[in-house]
C-alpha cells in the first residue's frame, strides 16, 4: 500500500486509506502516536486521554479509592449568606 505526501495548510500530510483504517478500528478524530523509527516512521492508536477518577486516584497513590485511607466527605457546605454583588 503506498500514499502521498500533500501539502495541508501550513503542514504536510498523509491520507490513510478507509479500508486500512476500519481494519484497525480507527475513527475520525482518534489521535495517533507518531514513532519513529531507523527508516521511517509507525503509527500507533494513542491511549484514550480520558481517564477516570479512579484510574487517576491508583496512578497518584498507587492504590485504589477504595483501597486507600484517604475519604471524601460529600456534605455540602454553608458559606453564608451573599456579601457583595454575587449572584444567586
């Protein structure tokens, strides 16, 4: 399979074919990662940027919420009456 370098705006690019892309399930919009490597280059489906509150509490501590001694109180807290021009 070959493709063609062309100019887009500023940049240069690339157009995958759509078989190649339904074959490795990628979308539009999906990022990509761009390796390279000694004689040319790989792409790559990037990992997913979203990640849960989970996912992100066991990469900071290493544990799970539910693993940890950490807690998160959920009451709500009463700041008092409006001082100034706030909008309620």
């Amino acid at each position: 399979m070959y493709a063609t370098i062309q100019k887009w705006g500023n940049s240069q690019g690339i157009r995958l074919p759509s078989v190649l892309l339904k074959s490795l399930d990628i979308k539009e919009n999906d990022r990509l990662e761009i390796i390279q490597v000694e004689d040319g280059i790989q792409l790559r489906k990037a990992p997913k940027v979203h990640r849960s509150f989970e996912e992100r509490f066991a990469e900071q501590f290493g544990v799970s919420p539910e693993e940890s001694d950490i807690r998160f109180d959920n009451e709500e807290l009463d700041w008092g009456s409006p001082q100034g021009a706030e909008v309620w």
